[in-house]
C-alpha cells in the first residue's frame, strides 16, 4: 500500500521511504519496462502494485 509517492508500506508491515527521486537511467539499466519508467518518475504511482502484477504476468505469459 502506498501512503504517498514516497511512503510504501509491504505487506509484511515494513514502511520503505525513498530518499530521492528514482534514478530512471538506473531503472533502464536495469531492465524495467520503458513504458513503466515515466509512470515511477515521481515515486509510486496509486497503482504501482498492479502495473508491477501486470508486468510480471506478460513475462510469464511470454515464457509459456
């Protein structure tokens, strides 16, 4: 659950606080989707679980 942009608390009770704003050439690098980095440019979208859900369920998809 996302309290604000910044503010995310997992589900396993751990609050996770961003510091900065993402390094989007990071996230890049990193393999995130190109068309999720503006969508975390400003922290966690209201709907970053399932844009993150959707992601993962096309990879799988794919794999089949």
């Amino acid at each position: 659950m996302a309290y604000d942009k910044r503010v995310l608390l997992a589900t396993t009770g751990t609050v996770y606080q961003l510091a900065d704003a993402p390094d989007l050439e990071a996230m890049r690098m990193r393999g995130f989707p190109e068309h999720l980095v503006p969508r975390f440019a400003g922290g966690f979208p209201w709907n970053w679980k399932r844009l993150v859900e959707d992601y993962l369920n096309s990879i799988a998809d794919r794999q089949q």
